[in-house]
C-alpha cells in the first residue's frame, strides 16, 4: 500500500509541477498552447478555453473561467469524485479498474462535452464560444 502511494503522489507532484509551469509561462508571456483543431477548421473544440479557465481560476475569476469554458468547468468536480473513487481503491486494493457508475458517470461526461463542443459553434450558441 505504501508503494501505490508514493507512486500516485510522484505522479500527482509531477502534474502539479507541470502545470504549474505551464500556468507561469502563460503568465509571464501571455502565450498559451494553441488549439490546433481551432487553427485548421475554425471550429472550437470541447477544450477550447481550458488553459484560459484554468488561469482565470488562479486569479479567482469565476465567471471569465465559465465563459471560457462553463463545461469543463462545471464536469471537474463530477470528474475528481470518480478519479478521488478510483484511486482510493488503487491505494486500498491495489485494483485501479473504474466501477460501473465510475464508468458511467465518464462516459456521460465524454457525452456532454461533445454536445458542448457542437453547440459551442452553432450560430445561435455563440455564447458558448470561449473569450
């Protein structure tokens, strides 16, 4: 057990850490990674606007993060439940393999954000379309 747990705050430390750097390079430069899907088709993707969320949230800018992305921004906690599930059960049982519901609830949320990534680019959902 004492091993699973290592490893997932290794993991998690390494996550933190990029992106943190990430969010200070954004920061310091004003660049951010582009959205090739938005660069070759003009279309939004389900993700467009989620590195603008994330650092709207840094600066404790609800609404800009919603408007940047409203449902990545609203799916996260739905998310970190099922991953805060999973990995409990990682590090208890050793067994990493989502339940039923844990399945559900992600695919429900693959499904939802790409209604969202449709939407987004309907004329009469421009409102959807990030900042």
């Amino acid at each position: 057990m004492k091993a699973r747990v290592v490893k997932l705050l290794k993991g998690g430390a390494l996550i933190c850490l990029a992106g943190s750097g990430y969010a200070l390079f954004c920061i310091l430069t004003g660049w951010g990674l582009p959205c090739l899907f938005h660069q070759f088709t003009g279309l939004y993707c389900p993700g467009c606007g989620v590195s603008r969320m994330c650092l709207s949230l840094l600066r404790l800018d609800f609404a800009a993060a919603f408007h940047n992305n409203g449902a990545v921004l609203v799916l996260a906690p739905l998310i970190a439940v099922v991953v805060v599930s999973v990995l409990t059960r990682y590090i208890c049982t050793g067994d990493a393999r989502p339940k039923r519901w844990e399945s559900a609830v992600l695919y429900a949320a693959i499904a939802l954000l790409l209604l969202f990534g449709l939407l987004r680019n309907l004329p009469a959902c421009s409102f959807l379309a990030p900042l």
